[in-house]
C-alpha cells in the first residue's frame, strides 16, 4: 500500500482544510490502489467497485474536518467504505427485488391476457399489446424489447449508457403503462 508519509500527509490534509480541494487527489492516489483492493474482495460486481469507491472518497472528502490525525486514514477511509458496502448491498438487494417482482408481474399479466381468453380476445390483446408498445417512448420499448429478449439488465443498462436502477425503473413504470394501455385498448374495443 503506498501511503502517504506521515508528514505529507498532515500537510496534505491541512491543505484540503485550507480550501486547497485539489490536494485531496494526493489521498485518493495514495489511498485508492488499496481501498479498491478491499471493495473488491468484499463485492460480487466488480463492475461497482469504482463507484462505492468514488463514493467513499467524496464521503471522505466531505468527512475530513472530522478526521482525527492520530489515527490511520486507511483505517478511516476503509471504515467509510463499509458504510457505503452496506447500502450498496442494501440498495442491490431492493433492485434485485424490484426486478423478480418486474418479471413476476410481467409474466402474470402476459400469460394471463394470452391463456385466459383464447381465440379473438387474445389476438386483440396482444394487438393492443403490440401497439401500446409501440406507443411507449423510446427508452421504455428499448427496455421492453430488451426484456422480451431475455437480455441482461446490466448489459441493457451500458447499451443505453444509464445504471441498471434506471433500467429496473424504466422497466416498471412501462409494464404499468402497458397494462393501463392494453386495458383501456380491449375495453374500447368491446
């Protein structure tokens, strides 16, 4: 680990207080090899490493005047991205959720407008289906035909450069609009 020297750092430190913000990155190059190093034996996504990172190292920044200088900083700065590991898991575990509870929807409303009425009923649903779709913005039908596509969310959320959160977001708010949309399709068309 290539800290940096007691001294330097103090100074540093003591620069950052003084309003100086770019010596920080003198701590986040010192600091950064290990703490990367730490989150990455503790996540499953090496993808979020970089991210929690980024997160602790403003965390700390925002943290410093609460420093003490009698104790070590990567001890600190490890401290803070367990922190944020807890809400990064947190949040993981709620979008993991979020996206079992999309498909469980998605699967429940599909099969029931194709298996519950066979023949007519179902051919206008999915008719009303395929055109509610279509009505869709364009970021909703990409996610859409991504999910439809079995594609995974993460891969989806770099082709459309946002966070799988966006995604699982996106996902939702088109699966409710394209229940509204098909009901309100069938029921004028009865």
């Amino acid at each position: 680990m290539a800290e940096v020297p007691p001294t330097t750092l103090n100074e540093t430190i003591q620069a950052v207080l003084n309003g100086n913000a770019d010596a920080f990155l003198t701590i986040v190059h010192a600091y950064r090899p290990s703490l990367r190093a730490y989150l990455a034996s503790q996540m499953y996504h090496l993808d979020d490493v970089d991210d929690v990172a980024q997160e602790t190292f403003i965390a700390a920044y925002r943290g410093l005047p609460k420093f003490r200088r009698d104790q070590d900083l990567g001890a600190w700065l490890r401290g803070i991205a367990r922190n944020k590991l807890l809400k990064y898991f947190e949040k993981s575990g709620r979008r993991h959720d979020a996206l079992e509870k999309f498909r469980k929807d998605a699967s429940t409303f599909l099969a029931k407008d194709l298996d519950e009425e066979a023949g007519r009923t179902g051919a206008a649903q999915l008719q009303a289906m395929l055109g509610c779709i279509h009505k869709l913005p364009e970021r909703m039908r990409q996610v859409v035909r991504g999910w439809m596509d079995g594609g995974k969310s993460t891969a989806l959320a770099e082709e459309m450069q946002t966070t799988v959160g966006a995604v699982y977001q996106l996902q939702y708010r088109a699966l409710k609009l394209l229940r509204e949309c098909v009901e309100k399709e069938v029921a004028s068309e009865s």
